[in-house]
C-alpha cells in the first residue's frame, strides 16, 4: 500500500512539473500582427485628368511592418463608363515601390467623367490598406488640321 502511495505522488509530482515547464513565456510571438500596410501614392495626383487612350501610371510606395502579399488596382466610375479589369500583383518583403508603374490605358471610347483609382494591399496576417485617387478622364483633343 506504501509504494502504491509512492507511486502516485511520484507521478503527481511529475505531471506538475511538466504542466509548469511547458509554460509558454514569449506569448508575444503567437499575438496576432494586426498592424495595417501603408500606401503613399506620389502620382498621379487627386484630380489628375487624363485624355482618352492615355496611359495611367503610378508612383507608390506601399510597406508593411511584418510582410507584405498581395496588391491590386481598379478603377471605377460613372455607371456606364469605363470598367478595366482589376490587377492584382503578389508581393514579397516589407516594401514595394512603384516608379511610372503602367497600370491602364483609358481607351479611346471611354466615358468622360469621374474615375476612383483604387489601391487595396493585404499583408500576410490579412490585414487590408485601402487608398483612393480621384482622377478625371476627358475627351481626347485631336488638333485641326
């Protein structure tokens, strides 16, 4: 009977030393990044205009403080204006920078009016930044003869 109460205390003594030492001290590293990317769009400008088969192109930097995944751009504007389809580009690292990115050309049968370019980038946590231009597109002036 004594060394059945040993051995219990002995195994009792045993699964609190292990229930203890497994203790997770840096619960830092399991907190979830909830820090959001940034966008700094340099061009084109709030209210930039841009003829008919013109050329948009962008100048950004976009960063995130862990790591960056993906980035994508759109357009959108009057109900039946121009519609371009979304971009979307994976991304590596913390930083991105664009310099005279191509991103669209306006056709040469888009609507006059107001456009939005839309900037949206996730990190790898999920976590989305979205920025937004007000741009312009305007009939093409074709110079007389």
């Amino acid at each position: 009977m004594k060394n059945l109460k040993f051995m219990l205390m002995m195994a009792l003594m045993a699964t609190t030393v292990m229930l203890t030492s497994c203790d997770d001290d840096d619960d830092d590293d399991k907190k979830p990044e909830k820090e959001v990317p940034t966008i700094s769009v340099d061009a084109p400008k709030a209210d930039a205009k841009f003829e008919q088969e013109a050329k948009i192109e962008l100048t950004a930097t976009v960063k995130d403080n862990a790591a960056l995944k993906e980035v994508e751009f759109s357009v959108t504007g009057p109900d039946k204006g121009w519609k371009p389809k979304a971009v979307k580009k994976a991304l590596t690292g913390k930083e991105k920078k664009y310099t005279k990115e191509l991103l669209f050309t306006v056709p040469k049968d888009a609507l006059p009016g107001d456009y939005t370019l839309k900037i949206k980038v996730t990190d790898k946590a999920k976590n989305v930044a979205n920025k937004e231009v007000a741009i312009k597109i305007e009939k093409k002036v074709v110079p007389e003869k």
